[in-house]
C-alpha cells in the first residue's frame, strides 16, 4: 500500500476521532444522558425476559423452531420492541442535545416529555422497521445466496436513507413517514461523508472498550469459578454495558450536530470549531 494512502487513512481516522472528542465534551457537560440509553437496555432486556419465560412456561420453545408462523411472529415482536424503545430512548438524547445546542441546559425528563409527544412517529417508524426486518429474514432463509444478497444490498440501502430519522422525528412536528424519510435522506446525501466518518469514528472508540469487557466476561466465565468468577464476568458486564451506553450517546450527538449542519447550515456541538465538510473530505 502507498505511503500517501497510508498517511491518508490515518488522517481520516484523526479526523473521526476528533469528532468524538467534541461528542464527548457533550457528553460531559450532560453525563445524565447516559440514563436513556441505560433505560433503553433495562426495559429491551426485561422485555426479552418476560417474553422468554412466557415461551419456557407454555412450551412454545420448540415451535420458534418448528413452526414458522410463530417465529416469524415472534421475529417481528422482538423487532418492534427494540425499534421502539431504541427510538424513544434516542429521540429523548437527540432532543437534549438539540436543547444544549440553543445554549439551553436540557434534562432527562425534558427528553422524555420530547419523546413522549413524538409516540406516534416512534411507533409508526417501529411497526416500520419490524415488518421491512421481518420480511427481509424471511426472504434470507427462503430464497438462499440471492435472499442474503438482497438482504444486505437492502440492509445498506436502508441504514442510509434512516441515518438521520430519530433527529427528524425529534425536531419536526409530523409522524408522516415519507416526510420522514425525505428529510433523513436529504441530511445524508448533504453530509454523506462526513456521517460515515463520525460514526466510523465512534465505533472505531467503542468497539475496543466493548471487547475488553467481552474477553472479561469470557474469562469469568471460563477460567474462574466461585466470587472471582462473579467479580470478574460482572466486570466485564459493566464494562460492555458503558461502552454500548457511550455509544449510544456518542453517536446521537454527532448525527444531531450533523443534522443541524445539513439543515440550517449552523456548526455545532463536535462541529463548533471546524468545518464538518473537512472530517470526510472528497480529495
């Protein structure tokens, strides 16, 4: 590989990680954000909970096995739930966000009552998602090579267009979902190169942290036994659990900055000091 591609990768890179220094100043100026994305995973976790002992209590194990009304239906219910409390829980930090971008200082219950009043875009962006997510599995196992590639091709296609839905749903007033969609793909194709590199920038953060608390969970695990074992593998939960809130947090404040770039122009939060055009520049 060129030397000058090397050095330009390592650019890209630095540039990526600038923006999640300036989404992490954000965060600390307003670390009670981190309870959202912290009460998304409770309440998807409890809800998988409940829905696997009703499954353990009436026998219907087998069936999402067997019988593929029942896993189809439960498919599509898992993906719901986690649509929409991945939704509510991401408009209330992009709502907060967009509040300490006007110079305002937001709290979680501001994001919540934000979230709230914006139910019936979330649930109909859910019922959304879980059917495309449902119809797409259906297609993977059906239609073998030709349904994985379209499922990927789709998979793709629809991340992009959706990049910017849960900063729309949280800053325009309509559940409308073609308006929803219009608005979110207009901000991408405006910053497509600079929302591939933030977001490349936070996972870049993230990932590692994650698989640090991962290989500790797997230590626990598998070469202790008795206390060590609990103390270690809780350790290594707590420390998948942060990286995933971080993440979470992280990377809703830079798609709400971008979003504020795309749509009026303004340089805010991670884009304050610099022109969000040069994160992922063309040349």
């Amino acid at each position: 590989m060129p030397e000058w591609h090397i050095r330009r990768m390592f650019e890209r890179f630095s540039r990526g990680l600038d923006v999640v220094d300036g989404s992490l100043n954000v965060f600390r100026a307003n670390p009670r954000l981190a309870v959202l994305p912290l009460c998304s995973l409770l309440l998807v976790g409890s809800g998988f909970a409940v829905a696997a002992g009703i499954a353990l209590h009436y026998g219907l194990v087998e069936s999402l096995f067997t019988n593929d009304l029942i896993k189809y239906a439960a498919i599509f219910v898992g993906l719901a739930l986690t649509s929409s409390l991945g939704a509510f829980f991401n408009v209330a930090v992009a709502h907060c966000a967009f509040q300490y971008f006007d110079g305002e200082a937001p709290t979680v219950r501001d994001g919540l009552q934000s979230a709230w009043r914006s139910r019936r875009a979330i649930a109909i962006w859910a019922l959304t998602s879980a059917t495309l997510g449902t119809v797409l599995y259906v297609l993977d196992e059906k239609f073998g090579f030709l349904g994985s590639a379209a499922r990927l091709v789709f998979d793709l296609a629809w991340g992009l267009l959706t990049f910017f839905v849960v900063p729309v749903i949280a800053v325009e007033d309509t559940a409308d979902l073609r308006t929803i969609l219009r608005e979110s793909g207009h901000a991408f194709k405006q910053t497509w190169g600079e929302s591939v590199s933030a977001s490349l920038g936070v996972s870049l953060v993230v990932l590692p942290i994650a698989v640090v608390g991962i290989v500790l969970l797997g230590a626990g695990y598998l070469g202790l036994h008795g206390a060590a074992a609990w103390l270690l593998g809780g350790l290594g939960l707590l420390v998948v659990v942060a990286a995933i809130v971080a993440g979470q947090v992280l990377g809703m404040v830079a798609r709400t900055a971008l979003y504020e770039y795309a749509t009026d122009g303004r340089r805010v939060g991670p884009f304050a000091t610099r022109d969000p055009d040069s994160v992922f520049p063309d040349s």
